[in-house]
C-alpha cells in the first residue's frame, strides 16, 4: 500500500512522468551528428529516431488511454514506464541503427504512458481552476526540457560519449519506476464505468465537432515547431559550423519562448479562458511562421534569421498547447483517458506524418524547416477558423 502523498510531492511526480517523454526527444539532439558518424548511418537514418518516436508515441497513446480507463492509472504506468526502461538500456549498448530506431519506438510506447496518464491524473484530482494552474506549470516545465535537455546532453556527449545520454534515460526511467511502485496512489474513480467498445467512444469522439476542435489544432501547432526540432541539429551544426555545446545554447535560447507562452497561458488563463488565449496563439503563430520564411529566404545560413521568428512561433506554442488540453478534456468525465488518448494520439500522428514529410525531402538547406512551418502555420489558421461555428456540441451524448 503506497503511503499518503503529500500534494506539492504528487505534484512533482506527474512532473516527472509527464516530462520523461520529452525529455528523451530533446536530450540527444546535439548528439545526432555524432551517433550518425559512429553508427555509420546518414543524418537521414538519425533523423527517424525522432520521426518514428513520435510515431511510437501515436500508438502508445491510442492505447494507454483505454487501458487506463479500464484497469486503472497505476498498472498501466507500471508497465509504460518498465518498458521504457528496457528500451533505453538497449539504445544506450547498441551499435545497429536499425535496432536503435527500433528501440526507440519502444521507448517512445512506454514513456508517453506518463504524457497521458499524468495529465489524466490532473483530470482526476482537480478542480478545472486547479487544472488550469497546473498544465500550465506542466507546460512550463516541458517547455524547460528543450532548454535544459539539449545542454545536459552536450555536456555528457563532450564528457562521456552519446551513449552516456542514454544511460542517464535509463536512471529517469528507474527513478520514475520506483516512484510509481513507492508513492504513487491510483486515481481513477471510484465509480467510473470503462466503455466496453473502445472503438465506438472513438468514432464518436472523431465525429464530435468540439473534440476535432482541439485535436487538430494542437497537431497543426505543434507541427510549426518539429521542424526545428528535427532540422536544427544537423542544419546548425553541419551547415553552420556550430559546436554541439553552442547548438544547445542557441536551441536553449530559442525554445525559451514556449517558457513565455505557458507562462502567459498559466497566469491569464483562468481570467481570459482558453479560447479566448488560442485565438492570440493563431496570430502570433501566423506571424512567427511568416517571418521565418521571410528573414530564412532573405539571410540564408544566419542563425539570426532562424532564432528570432522562432522565439515568436514557441510563445504562440507555449500558450496554445496548455490551451487545448485544458479545454478537451473538461467535457468526457469516466472516459478521461481515452478521451485524452485519442487527442494526443492525433497529434501524434499529425506529428509524424509532419516528420516523415521533412525526412524525405531534407537536403541540408534552411528550406525544408521554413517550408513546413509556414505550411503548419497556415494549416493551424484555418483548422481554428473553420471550425469555431461547429465547435457547439458538447461531450454529453459520449457518456
């Protein structure tokens, strides 16, 4: 039986599970060049560590999400994060790209049990106010993973070597595993009633104007942002020049935006409410994105010219995506988990589609990056305009 946990305690293991995930994306970044060089396998190969994660992260939200409704929160992040324990020890040893790729899918699958559990947990034991409050300190320290990560992971590359940035994964996921079996409680309701088909809660939830809402519009957001994550490790070391501990400033720098925007989210949001903050997101979103086609057409190969609209497009991701987990998950009660599972899944999957995108036509040169943000950009615009008059129906006929 776990002993009673004390609120700021629980709060800063959610913290931990929701963060792990994250945190294996950002971590390797500077690192990339390198495994690239020591595995023999091209940056494209690498690339798809990043790309099929998220593609991992798909599946494993499409499934956590039912399964946590149905056996509980508790054994599901057992498992999830056991598994992810495995998969790193298996990136950290070995010397096959395509065993690495494959190992992190599993990673991905078993770390993002907590992306979706921790929140779900929220959901669980809060009241929307304290939600609110709390995603946006979630989102606030996830936006500190791409400042923090990629600079611890210089440094250990530079000291120990790549495979030292995985084995600090596999201690993360150990001291999480422990943590769960030690303190953490099982918080789903006491008189919740799972769905006995899985699939038909999500073909409602697809065909509901107010779930497609959100889930579209946070795939489309986040998508202005995997660009740079993806491209940015080769483009600015290889292209231009820079040093692995340098590039981890300069992505540290920014992403410091996110910072901004779940800060503004977390601080305005019960007041203005999150419609209201997505509608700014659109605008500052929009304006980032076509300023980063604009100074990276006009001074190719300067960092400049990537950074400064950057900052503007992470405020605008920084605040939109707090906004749009706050607001999905309000309506769906006993089906939090799979409500939030297929959400994350979807942006997921737009997510990896929007990698595979960039890992084909990828040719060293800024124009892949600025191409498929303004593409997402845009595609987040009109996903927020067209369907605000639909977005009426509630979750009432799903439960």
């Amino acid at each position: 039986m776990q002993k009673q946990l004390a609120v700021w305690a629980w709060g800063s293991i959610v913290l931990l599970l929701v963060c792990l995930s994250r945190i294996s994306i950002d971590i390797y970044l500077p690192s990339l060049p390198a495994m690239a060089d020591a595995l023999h396998a091209s940056d494209a190969q690498l690339q798809l560590t990043l790309s099929l994660f998220m593609a991992g992260s798909a599946a494993s939200m499409l499934a956590c999400g039912p399964l946590a409704d149905r056996y509980g929160r508790r054994p599901v992040l057992l498992g999830g994060t056991g598994i992810f324990v495995l998969a790193s020890i298996v990136c950290t040893f070995t010397s096959d790209v395509h065993v690495l790729i494959a190992a992190r899918v599993l990673q991905a699958f078993g770390g993002c049990s907590g992306t979706i559990i921790g929140r779900v947990m929220v959901r669980d034991r809060f009241d929307a106010a304290t939600q609110a409050r709390m995603l946006g300190k979630i989102s606030m320290v996830m936006g500190l993973s791409p400042i923090l990560a990629p600079l611890a992971g210089s440094v250990l590359d530079a000291a120990f070597g790549w495979r030292a940035v995985f084995g600090v994964l596999c201690l993360l996921g150990a001291l999480s595993l422990g943590l769960i079996a030690a303190w953490v409680p099982e918080t789903r309701p006491a008189d919740a009633v799972p769905q006995g088909n899985t699939l038909a809660l999500y073909r409602r939830l697809l065909g509901d104007a107010y779930f497609l809402r959100y889930a579209l519009a946070i795939g489309c957001v986040y998508c202005t942002y995997f660009p740079f994550i993806a491209e940015s490790s080769v483009l600015l070391q290889r292209g231009m020049h820079l040093s692995p501990h340098a590039y981890a400033l300069v992505f540290a720098l920014t992403v410091s935006g996110y910072i901004v925007g779940s800060s503004l989210f977390r601080t305005l949001g019960p007041r203005l409410g999150a419609d209201y903050l997505l509608g700014v997101a659109v605008l500052l979103n929009v304006a980032g994105a076509a300023s980063l086609l604009l100074a990276g057409s006009l001074a190719p190969q300067h960092v400049a010219s990537l950074v400064a609209p950057m900052l503007l497009v992470m405020v605008s991701v920084g605040m939109a995506i707090p906004a749009c987990q706050l607001a999905v998950l309000q309506p769906y009660g006993a089906q939090a988990g799979s409500a939030s599972g297929l959400f994350f899944f979807v942006q997921m999957a737009i997510t990896a589609a929007c990698g595979a995108i960039i890992a084909a036509i990828t040719d060293g040169s800024e124009k892949p990056l600025l191409w498929v943000t303004a593409a997402a950009s845009a595609a987040f615009a009109v996903v927020w305009l067209l369907t605000k008059s639909r977005a009426s129906v509630t979750a009432a006929s799903l439960t």
